[in-house]
C-alpha cells in the first residue's frame, strides 16, 4: 500500500506526537536548546515527483549527524573505497555516537564505523579542497545538487555553538592524531566538521536526499545520476548498520528502513526504488533519536509494509 494523503500522514503525525512528551530536545550543543520540543512533521517524496507531508515543514533543521552520510558519499567519491576504509571500519559499536571508549580498547586504532562522530571526523578529513572554506563549499554545493536546492547553506549561529563546546569531539581529533588517523590541525577539522553538522534544510530537502539514495544515486525528477550507484548503495548500508546510532538493531527489528538520524531531531529514511522520507522531530529519546520521528516511522512501515526485511 503506497503513502498517498496527507490527511494520512497528518493522522500519523498527530499520534505520534504524543510521545514528544517523553523526549528531551538537545542541550550539549547550545543552539539547539531553542527548538520547540512538540514539533513534529514530515515529508515523503515520492520516485513519480509527487510529494506528501504533515506538519509544518517549512521548519529548519540543521542536518548534525545526518551530514555523515553525505560526506561518506563525498569522501568515497573523492578517494575512494580503499582510502576511505584505511581510515574507519566497518562494524557497529554498540556505544554512544561520541564515546571515545573503543579508539582505545579495539585492535585497530581506527574508529570503527562513518556514522560515529569519531569515524565521521575521519571520512571529514578525507574531504579534498585548499583549505576548510574550499573544502565546505564543496561539502554544501555536493547537497545543493543532491537535493536540487541552489539556497541550501549552514547556520553560522549553530556552528559558532557546537565549535565553541565541542570538547569531546576535540578528544577524538587529538585521539586520532596522535593513531596517524588524522594529520591535519585539529581545530580546522573541527571548524569544516561543525559547519557541515550545522548545515540547514527543511524536511522537503531531507525528503529529496532520502528520495536519491533510495533511488541508487539517481534523482529521478531530473533523470540524473548525482551519486555513483555503488557509493550510494554503501551508503546506505551504514544506514541500516549504524544509522539511528546504538539504537540500529531495535530499529532495525521495529522499523527495518535505511536511516540516519541527527541531535537536531532529523531522521532522513530511503525506501528502496519507491521515496524518501525527511523527518523533523525535536524531541530525542535517550540514544539521541527523535523520539516522534522513530515512533512515526514505526507506524509508516507497519502501515505501507515499508520494512525491508
Ligand atoms: N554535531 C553533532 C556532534 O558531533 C552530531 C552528532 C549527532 O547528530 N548525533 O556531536
């Protein structure tokens, strides 16, 4: 059964907006302190061009951990599979998505997955360009093409925010410095890697990305392959593997859609040849995920028979 109404979508949203109660929006990263905690809406774009949504959907988001797919993407464009994996692993940690625990304790110095910050610093570091403005404009104009919006940009107020306060992620940096992971100052990683986390964009947005990796890397409204289909296939596997953090397995088992989800309450979702999904929920549970967004995805994929298992 597709998704095909708004009246629909609405009657979901309004459901599952009675577990925001339950969450709290995020507070390490300052900015996002002012983010109203009962928001909740979502966008479902669909292979034909059509487009679906409840809720208010003209609200910003700043994309946070959901840029880590993209700059995998982009990475394994620009070096390749063999470079990009000489740097971060492959497995799921099981750990929160900043701990810094298994730099120190697994046999390899390297982070173990892109989709942790620690590995997602990595992958930033891969990121070709002359210097972290050239390397951020190509990093933004990868996702204005991606979700064919020439306006897209980043929120210079919510990179101030979590550049200010990122002490943990500073750790990592120098963790990983000190393995050979990383060899570049850590402070400019850490200037590119916030601004990327601070980029910004409504659900529609999110709902067309979410639309090109469920399509292989093709934007079907404009018939152009904008990611090679192996690159965004890989992509996606991280998705499922370790893409709503150490929560992946139970969302698997709940929800069984490809995803990833940020601290700003975004969760973009790829449903394999058919739409993407581009969800804003403040609200997070205890692992960092919108606690709106998953119960919202949990009954779209009960309802349209969406789980890919
Ligand atoms: N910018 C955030 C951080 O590094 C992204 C994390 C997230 O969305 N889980 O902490």
């Amino acid at each position: 059964m597709p998704c095909q109404s708004n009246e629909e979508l609405n009657r979901l949203v309004s459901e599952a907006k009675k577990h925001t109660k339950h969450g709290e929006v995020a507070d390490y990263i300052p900015a996002l302190k002012k983010a109203n905690r009962d928001d909740l809406s979502v966008a479902v774009y669909h292979s034909d061009g059509n487009c679906y949504s409840a809720g208010d959907i003209e609200q910003k988001l700043t994309l946070q951990s959901i840029s880590k797919v993209l700059t995998l993407a982009l990475a394994l464009i620009d070096c390749g599979e063999e470079c990009v994996f000489n740097k971060v692993g492959y497995e799921p940690t099981g750990d929160p998505f900043n701990s810094i625990i298994k730099l120190e304790t697994s046999r390899s110095a390297k982070p173990l997955n892109p989709m942790i910050n620690a590995g997602a610093l990595a992958v930033t570091h891969l990121i070709k360009g002359e210097s972290v403005a050239d390397r951020l404009e190509r990093i933004i104009a990868f996702i204005r093409d991606i979700a064919g919006h020439e306006s897209i940009t980043y929120s210079e107020e919510v990179a101030k925010s979590e550049f200010d306060t990122a002490y943990l992620n500073r750790s990592l940096c120098y963790y990983m410095k000190q393995d050979g992971i990383i060899n570049e100052n850590v402070e400019e990683l850490l200037e590119l890697y916030t601004k990327q986390c601070a980029i910004e964009m409504d659900c529609l947005d999110l709902s067309r990305i979410g639309l090109v990796f469920a399509m292989d890397g093709l934007d079907p409204v404009r018939e152009k392959q904008i990611i090679p289909v192996e690159v965004a296939r890989l992509c996606k596997t991280f998705m499922v593997t370790c893409g709503m953090y150490n929560a992946s397995g139970e969302f698997a088992v709940r929800v069984g859609i490809p995803a990833k989800s940020g601290v700003s309450g975004g969760i973009m979702g790829s449903i394999r040849n058919r739409y993407g999904i581009g969800i804003f929920g403040p609200a997070l549970d205890e692992r960092g995920n919108s606690i709106g967004g998953i119960k919202l995805l949990e009954m779209m994929s009960k309802q349209y028979e969406l789980s890919i298992f």
